[in-house]
C-alpha cells in the first residue's frame, strides 16, 4: 500500500493541478495534524481517495464539532485501511492550555485505552495495528530538546507492547537536509521505524 502522509505545512505541489500526477498511485492519505482543514477538503477531493487524520495542537478543538468534511478520523480507535490496520492518537504534549494538548499521564491513559481495545480486538481474532499516526512523536524517537515538541513517553512503550512496523508523527519541524526525517526502534520481534511527514512524504506499508 503507497501512502501520502502529510503534516504541518502546506506543500503547493498537493494544492494545485499537478496533484494527481503528483500522487498517482496513492492508495490512502494520512494526516498528522496541524494543517488547515480546506487543505485536507481539497486533497481528499480531487485525489479521490481516503484520507485519514489525527490532530495537532494548532488545530480546533473536538469538542467543537468542527472537522474536515469527508475525512475520517484515527483517534483513539482501530482503523482498517485497505488490509492495513491503523491506531492513531490527537494532540501534543501540554504546554500552553490550547485544545488537543496532553500531559503525559493523560497520554499514559489515552494509549491504556487503546490497548485494551486492541486487546478485546485480539479475543474476537481481529488483527492488531500495525501502523500508528500521530501528531507528536515517541519520547527519544524524533522529538526535539524544548518542551513543547519532547515526545510523549507513553509512545515508546506502546511501540514495545504492539511492535508496529511503522509509527508516523509530524509536529517537529524540518529545517534542513541535516535532520533525520526517520529512526528505527528495535523491538523484541524486528524493528518499527518511526517517519516525521513534516510537509508530505510517500510511504510504503
């Protein structure tokens, strides 16, 4: 499956007439959040697939009932995207009181929620996730040195309970060719490598 995974910044190449040459092939969009919500609208309108988001600190807050038409969100829940199950979680790390920030014992409580549902999933014989979005990334996988973009320490423990193969994030901005757009995790069962998307980027899972 070739995903387009977007976040953070509007690239003018996806926003434009050459999008669909641009993404041929695509078979799903994943957003990761912090991007205006028009944005996702016109991707999702003229690509003509499925996209699929989690979202950011700078985005509106759920509660609002304010969402991107046509698109389906990750949050907290297992999402089955063409064969390939999918977990995703809102927000960034709580630093300023804005909507869809978290501390890291809220976070602790939101991956414990999933967890359980992955777990009762894997009592009816369903498969578990085998690629997790988010906004912010895993403590120590991606993150950056100030407060508001240091990982979420519950994310690498939940790379260790469910050993995914990929886990997406955005939040940290890309400045450079100098820094690293991925890492990998080793894990008891292989390796999950972790993508920043910071602007667009194609995988393939």
């Amino acid at each position: 499956m070739r995903l387009l995974c977007i976040s953070d910044r509007e690239d003018s190449v996806l926003y434009g007439p050459t999008l669909n040459s641009y993404a041929a092939g695509v078979d799903a969009v994943i957003s990761c959040g912090d991007l205006p919500f028009d944005y996702l609208e016109y991707i999702v309108t003229f690509l003509g697939v499925p996209l699929y988001y989690v979202l950011g600190n700078h985005d509106p807050d759920p509660e609002s009932g304010e969402r991107p038409g046509g698109c389906i969100p990750l949050d907290g829940r297992v999402t089955d995207i063409g064969g390939v199950f999918v977990a995703g979680f809102d927000g960034s790390r709580f630093y300023s009181g804005g909507p869809n920030q978290f501390t890291d014992a809220q976070m602790r409580l939101r991956t414990a929620g999933l967890s359980a549902r992955v777990f009762l999933r894997s009592l009816l014989g369903r498969p578990k996730p085998t690629v997790f979005v988010s906004h912010a990334p895993p403590l120590g996988l991606g993150d950056a040195e100030d407060h508001a973009h240091i990982g979420f320490e519950a994310f690498p423990r939940a790379i260790e309970r469910h050993e995914p193969v990929l886990w997406l994030h955005g939040h940290v901005h890309l400045y450079g060719a100098r820094q690293t757009r991925s890492v990998e995790h080793r894990t008891r069962s292989g390796l999950t490598r972790v993508v920043n998307v910071f602007g667009h980027h194609f995988v393939e899972v």
